[in-house]
C-alpha cells in the first residue's frame, strides 16, 4: 500500500468516523430531550404563617412562598436515568470525534509526505486541512472548558467536509503549479487554514447562541440545551473566536497580496476570490463592530456571523466551482 493509499484510506475511515460521532452526539440530544425544562428543577410551595397579634388573637393569614433548589427536591429516577444515559452518549462521542481527529490528522500528514510538499495545493487539501484544525480546538477547548455542546454541530460539519472532499473536491497528488511555489502562499494558506477552522467553530457557537436564546426567551429552557451554558456565556465564547480570527484573516489577505505580486505581478487584481476575500473580511469586521455596539448585541451580531461563515465558506468553495480565476488550479 502506497503513502498515498494510507492517506485516502484515512480521510474515508475519518469521514465514517465522525459521522458515527454525529451518530452519538444526535442520541445524546434525544436522550436530554427527557430532561425537565429549568424553569421546573425548582418548585415552590406556599404555608400559611399566623401573625400573632396582641393578646394572642392570629391575624389575617399571610402567604409565603418557600423556594426549594433543585437540589432538594426529592430524586426522580427518570430524570436520573435520562442524564446517566445522556452522559454515557456523550462520552462516547468525544471519544469517538477524538479517534476520527487522529485518522484526519494522518491523512493530512500522509498527503503531504505523498506528495513531498505541504498539503495545501487544492480544494481536497484546504477542506481535510481545514477539518484537522477545527476539530483540533475543539478537543483543546475541550481540555479546558465545557464545551461538549459544540460536538454536535461540529461533527455533522466535519463528516460532511469530509464526505464532500471524497466524494466532489478529491484530486490525485500532484506536484505544485509554478504560482504557488513561494514561501508567501504556505505563509497565506496556513493563515487561511486556521481562519477557517476557528471562523467554523464560531460560527457554530453562534447558531447554537440562536437557539439557547430564543428557549431562554420563552422562558423555559428544556431538554439537552438546558446543559449548554447560559446564551451570554455561548455569545462570549463566539466573540472571542472571532475577535482572534479576524486580524489573522487580515493577516492571509495581506499575506496573499504579497504572494499574488509575486506570483502574476500585481498585489490586488479583483480576481474572483480576492474579491469574495475582501467581502468576508467586511462582513466579520462588521460583526465586531456590531458586538460592541448598543443594541446590536446578541442576535443581529449572532446572525451578522452566521452570514460570515457561509462568505467564508462560499469564497473557498462556490467561488471555485462557480467562478473560473487564476485561483482555479490543480483540476478544481
């Protein structure tokens, strides 16, 4: 078996993989879907206290309500169940997201030794690439924080990245197009890389800040979204993933005009994914803007992303497909 055979047997064994993750994270949703709502962990119940008068005579009964924590209520075996059940799923699925991260990250590596150059050449290794280091910070933050709620949305992405790179972007190794052999494109791509990945996480936190909001606004909180933090605990986890993208994404435009001169003679040309580049950096520089700003806050700066994400994803993606560019290299 060839490096490049291990390599395409690693990205296919990944993709299964984080889809059987997908698998586990959809059945610990459902299994939080047993979970009472948080407006019902705490119940109250009202005594009646006698106001003792003069000479001994009770006034008038006066209510008060007793606040009982959740803690305190007395055990129900069927919430107990659900949240054993639910723990046990996603354990699992983290375990699961963590062995198919593994066979990604030695798909990539074994791509680049195949190919005997770094693998960022074409749309099939920006999309694995990009997948190794998404998931990648989510195990790291992992490490650090609660974050297990992010494993949903981010496996279904990543079996789909993946289920897409083998199926519509894949290409065999190739040696490197005569533009791209400049230490200004490793520099541009590996910025670009990681941009993607962080941008993908973000915006992921973004569209669950959605839906943790709209429940908290109704004003109960149910099932399994009553374990993912408050909506302004998501809302500042997705602000600082973006806040750390965005200069760095500034950073891959610079790092991409420097390597256009050099590679066609011109730093900006209005090339098809230049453009789509400079309208993705408005988009998230708008998003910063209306973060910060009063009444701008919460769901327009969470949708605002969102629409970032889907620039993003259209400029490494659609304007490719779509778009014919000199950034159309290596069969797609």
């Amino acid at each position: 078996m060839t490096i490049e055979q291990i390599s395409n047997l690693s990205i296919h064994s990944a993709m299964v993989i984080y889809a059987l993750a997908a698998v586990l994270y959809t059945f610990e949703w459902a299994a939080g879907s047993r979970l009472k709502p948080v407006a019902v962990a705490t119940r109250t119940r009202t005594r009646t206290k006698a106001a003792v008068g003069a000479g001994g005579a009770g006034s008038d009964a006066a209510d008060s309500t007793v606040t009982l924590d959740g803690d305190d209520l007395p055990a129900d075996p069927h919430q107990e169940k659900a949240s054993l059940r639910l723990e046990q799923f996603g354990r699992m699925a983290v375990a699961t997201m963590a062995i198919g991260w593994v066979l990604n990250l030695v798909g990539m590596v074994t791509r680049g030794i195949a190919a005997g150059r770094t693998p960022w050449a074409n749309m099939y290794e920006f999309t694995i690439s990009s997948t190794v280091f998404a998931v990648g910070i989510f195990l790291v933050l992992m490490r650090f924080t609660q974050v297990r709620w992010l494993g949903l949305p981010l496996s279904w992405f990543a079996s789909i990245a993946l289920g897409l790179a083998v199926t519509v972007f894949f290409v065999d190794v190739a040696p490197l197009v005569p533009s791209l052999h400049s230490v200004w494109f490793i520099i541009h791509i590996v910025a670009a890389v990681i941009c993607s990945a962080v941008f993908t996480v973000g915006g992921l936190a973004s569209v669950l800040y959605l839906v943790k909001a709209h429940a908290e606004k109704k004003g109960s909180v149910g099932g399994y979204l009553s374990r993912l933090p408050s909506s302004e605990g998501i809302d500042r986890l997705a602000y600082g993933l973006h806040a750390f993208a965005f200069p760095l994404w500034s950073f891959t435009i610079v790092a991409g005009a420097i390597w256009a001169e050099y590679a066609w003679g011109r730093f900006w040309g209005f090339d098809p994914k230049e453009t789509w580049s400079l309208i993705t950096w408005v988009v998230y520089a708008c998003y910063l803007h209306a973060r910060v700003t009063a009444g701008w806050r919460g769901k327009p700066a969470a949708i605002i992303a969102i629409v970032g994400l889907v620039c993003f994803w259209f400029n490494f993606v659609g304007v490719n497909l779509l778009f014919s560019g000199l950034h159309s290299y290596a069969g797609i």
